[in-house]
C-alpha cells in the first residue's frame, strides 16, 4: 500500500470507535452508565439498557428542518433549473436529508461528485467508510479515502487533486486496481461539517454537550423503576407467629404461596401490619430537572421535550419556544449553504469542464409558520412590489420546481385574460 493509503486508513480505524459511540447514543443502545449491580439484581438482571432517546430527539428535530429548495446564482433572481434537475436526478432530495443527518450525529459526512453515465453524479457517504485530510493552513480537503468491503474483497478509492486511485484485494494487502486523472484540478469531495468552531475541521457531534445529561437520566429513571419494582410495592408484617425453619435453619415464609391470599394465624397474639410504600415523587423532580438542562443546552423547545403538561401550547408560544432552534438552524444554514454550494460549482465543474458563477444555497423557512401568517405575509410582500418569484421563495417556501409551475400558469392565465391570439406567430410547414 502506499504510505498515503495508510496514512488514510489508520485514520479512519481510529475514529470507529468513537463513530460506534456516538451510533450507540442515537440508537438508544448504549450500555446504562450508573446501573448498579445490586440495582440490576433487584430487576432480577431484565434490565440492561434503558434510554429516554434525546440525543436522537435533538439531532432529528434539527434534520427535519434542513431542507435545500434550490440553489441561485450570486446576482441572479431566479433559480437554477439546470442544478435542480441535476439535483433530483441524484436522488438528492432524499439523500441531503440522510446527509445532515450524520453531520449532525457524528460531526461529519461527505459528498462525492463525478461524471456519470448521464450527467453528474453525485452521492452522499458516511463517515463510518470515508476520512479526509484537511490542509491545517487553509482548511481544504487535500486528500479523501473511502474504504468498504464488498462479499470478501475490501475496496478503497483514494481522491487527491490530480488523480484518484483505486485499490481491491485483502484488508491489509489492497493492490491498485485502476489510477484515473482528476481533470478538475481539486478533490472531488465536500466535507458536510457539523463545525462548532474554528478548528474544527473533523466536526463536532450535535449530541455531544447532552451526553452525559443523557446517561444520568437514564440512571435516575432506572433508579425509579427499581424502587418501583422493589420498594413501592406494599410490604406486611406480622409479629407473635412462630418461626417455622427448614433443615439448613433458613426461616420457611408461611405465605409465600401466591394462593395464600389471606393470611391467618390460630394464636390469639399475632398482629398483622404494613409497611407504607417507598414515594417516587423525588425522582420526578429530577427528571424534571435533568430535562430542563438538556432543554437549555440543546434549544429544543419545551414541548418537545414534553414540560408543558397538559395544556397545549398556542402558535404564537410554539413561534416564541422554538427561537432558540430556529436560531441555530440559521446557523446550520449558513455553514453548509456554502458547502452545498461548492458542490454545485463541482457539478457544474463535471458538466461544462469550467464554472465561473458563485452559487448560495436556497432553504426552506425552518420557523413554524401557520398558513394564515404565511399568506398574509406574502400578501404585505407583493403588496410593496416584492418581485413574485422571490415570494413564491420565501415566505411561501416553494421549490424552484413548483416556482416555475406557478410561473408558467400566471403566464397562460394573462393570455387567456388578454384574448391574445397567437396564431399569426405560428409558422405553418
């Protein structure tokens, strides 16, 4: 292998085991963090895992908002129709959603764009098969290494500036298969990165700060099902009954029977009692606690994490709780709007060998908006000359698919009104 390849590849090793972490924290699996083994005993071993799932909560409420509509030419007022096509083509609608899924959960993912059979093709990958080196002077990607295993044969592609290489054979003997030039002149790769600073090239986990909230949680909720289990139960006691004792001298309980639903005694002195049961009003408050924090730390508003009780909050309330999420969805917007963008400068790239337009990425309105308020500011919008494409954009959020529909029917509406007729423009054969 070559020492680039190994480079790459150690790499990508390293960061498993805490890619298999982070899985373990979305899918609620991870091993419970303060389950005694008395507790566990208590349970009698049944409960090995409990997790009430926020870090899978946080990272799909702020997925479910990142949504790319379009993309625009700097300086231009419509849409790209061209990068849409190409767009859909992908299956990108679909797959930029799985996308920002995993830059959100492991910090990271990658978009690969290349000529295909019928255009550009693009593809959205994992950071569990692909790593990347980032130039520490300017932060752009120098080199990329996408590894799988395909029946018994393990793949890798090496994508640099200039060439990209691939490589099959055994895990740790991979021969190259196939070098092809890279006419574009850089990697054809755009890290998705969940970036918290700087630095922070690799990217930083949405779930992070709200894992240890998580696990501790977790621990009280066990905490309440074992008290549940094993204390809030009502326990009887009786006094003045003669201790019967087996052979071994182990005390033998007289109504251990589930059929002795009645207990009684012939000696005149026995006196049955019980105990009261343990409250779990204590572990509620925790809860509460716990939850608020990771409500403050993550931004999810109060009623997702179900703080309201039972009294539905109003649309205005929703708008106000949710400001501190849509405010940090802006954010997202703002750092990977310019890496979807990069990807359409590539694909335009693979189309035309050149691209000389700079693009932004187009979103949809990531604040909850009730239809009325939605329409009525597009009324105030076109009612002070704002241009209807880019109201039909925003706030009414159509695509630019649907904006071109619209468009086109306004356009045959006006000729219909106008009685215009077009016939004479008809050149006959």
């Amino acid at each position: 292998m070559s020492e680039l390849l190994e480079v790459l590849s150690a790499k990508l090793d390293e960061s498993q085991s805490g890619l298999a972490k982070l899985d373990s924290y979305y899918a609620g699996t991870q091993p419970a963090a303060f389950l005694s083994p008395k507790s566990a005993e208590a349970l009698g071993n049944k409960l090995r895992v409990l997790s009430v799932n926020f870090p899978k909560l946080t990272v799909r409420s702020i997925a479910e908002r990142l949504q790319v509509t379009g993309f625009r030419a700097i300086g231009d007022d419509n849409a790209d129709t061209d990068l849409w096509r190409i767009w859909q083509a992908n299956d990108l609608e679909a797959q930029s959603h799985l996308a920002h899924l995993d830059a959100l959960v492991y910090g990271r993912s990658f978009v690969f764009v290349w000529a295909g059979p019928n255009g550009p093709r693009v593809t959205v990958e994992s950071a569990k098969q692909v790593t990347a080196i980032f130039d520490p002077a300017s932060g752009e990607v120098t080199a990329v290494l996408k590894k799988w295993l395909s029946g018994t044969t393990h793949h890798a592609v090496v994508l640099e500036a200039d060439k990209i290489t691939r490589y099959a054979g055994k895990e740790n003997a991979l021969q190259v298969v196939e070098v092809l030039p890279n006419p574009l002149g850089e990697v054809p790769v755009v890290p998705l990165v969940n970036s918290g600073r700087l630095l922070d090239f690799e990217g930083v986990s949405e779930m992070a700060d709200i894992l240890d909230l998580t696990d501790g949680l977790n621990k009280i909720m066990s905490d309440a099902l074992v008290s549940s289990e094993y204390f809030a139960r009502p326990r009887r006691w009786v006094t003045g009954m003669e201790i019967v004792e087996d052979d071994d001298g182990n005390a033998v309980n007289p109504f251990s029977s589930e059929a002795n639903r009645v207990w009684q005694s012939e000696d005149a002195e026995t006196k049955f009692g019980q105990f009261d049961g343990a409250r779990l009003d204590g572990y509620g408050d925790i809860v509460a606690i716990l939850t608020q924090q990771i409500g403050a730390i993550s931004g999810l508003p109060p009623h997702y994490l179900g703080l309201n009780g039972d009294q539905p909050p109003s649309a205005d309330a929703i708008s106000s709780a949710e400001a501190s999420l849509v405010a940090a969805i802006f954010g997202k917007h703002r750092a990977l709007g310019r890496r979807w963008a990069k990807v359409a400068d590539l694909v335009m790239k693979v189309r035309d060998g050149q691209n000389t337009r700079d693009f932004e990425t187009l979103w949809k309105a990531p604040d909850t908006r009730t239809p009325a308020q939605v329409a009525d500011a597009a009324a105030k919008l076109a009612g002070i000359g704002v241009p209807l494409v880019a109201v039909l954009a925003d706030p009414m959020g159509y695509s630019p698919s649907q904006i071109t529909t619209i468009m086109q029917g306004k356009r045959a509406e006006a000729l219909t009104a106008s009685g215009a007729d077009l016939s004479a423009f008809l050149v006959s054969e």
